[in-house]
C-alpha cells in the first residue's frame, strides 16, 4: 500500500523560498507567475493493512509542523 | 488558473533524508512503513491563459534537475 502525504505552508505564512523561485521564474522571461509556493511531499510505501488514520498520526507527530504547516494524505 | 508540481527523486537515486524520515518514524514505534521518499511540490498561481507546456518548460529549466529528479504537472 502507498501513501503521498503533502505538507504545505498554511496562508499567511511567508514563504521566501517560493517567492525566490517566483522572481526567478520571472528573470527568466516566464510571464504571468502570481505567486509561487513550494511545499513537500512524502511518499510512503507502507504494509498492507495500513490505515490512513496511521498516516495521519504520522503527520501530527513527525512529518508536518502543524503550527505552521497542513497537510493532506492520499492513499494511492 | 493553478498548477501543481510534482518533483522526485528518479528511482534508483539514494534519499538519505527520506531513509532518516523512515528511521524516525520506526523509533517512533510505526511498524510497517517499509520506505519513505522525500519529494518537493510546487503551486503556481499562474494568469489565466497560461498552457500546461509553459509549465513543463519551467520545470525543465529550473524547478527540476531533470539528471536525478522526475517531475509531473497537475492543472488544478
């Protein structure tokens, strides 16, 4: 069974990095970029018999700073 | 218009931070995870009118070392 687990910064939460790659995106000539954010993704390969409630646990203990940070699991 | 992008470590490219992310959450006590694979995602706010090939076009020249990473793109 797999997992992707998507961890991203919440709104209003400054994000210099994308807006890093925004502007460079920008200095290459590619027009019409509002904003850019970047997050993470994890991609689990887990046991069979895994439930998305584990993954979730996961996320709240390690994976996602969820001060600053959501997330979103999706069984594949 | 909005576009997600999808950006990982070719098969067969060692993931050290992935395997230390595995480690951890071992140690945590979650059996049953059998590997992790740490990958970045990008979201664009892009004007509308923006095509999914100038969106393949940014990955190629700066969002993704097309050496070791693959990448996909998701119009939202």
């Amino acid at each position: 069974m797999k997992a992707r687990v998507f961890v991203t910064l919440k709104k209003g939460v400054l994000d210099p990095q994308g807006a890093a790659i925004g502007n460079a995106l920008a200095s290459m000539g590619f027009d019409g970029v509002d904003s850019v954010r970047q997050g993470k993704v994890f991609e689990l390969d887990l046991a069979d018999g895994s439930s998305q409630a584990q993954v979730e646990e996961m996320c709240q203990k390690l994976l996602a700073n969820t001060v600053i940070e959501d997330y979103s699991v999706e069984i594949v």
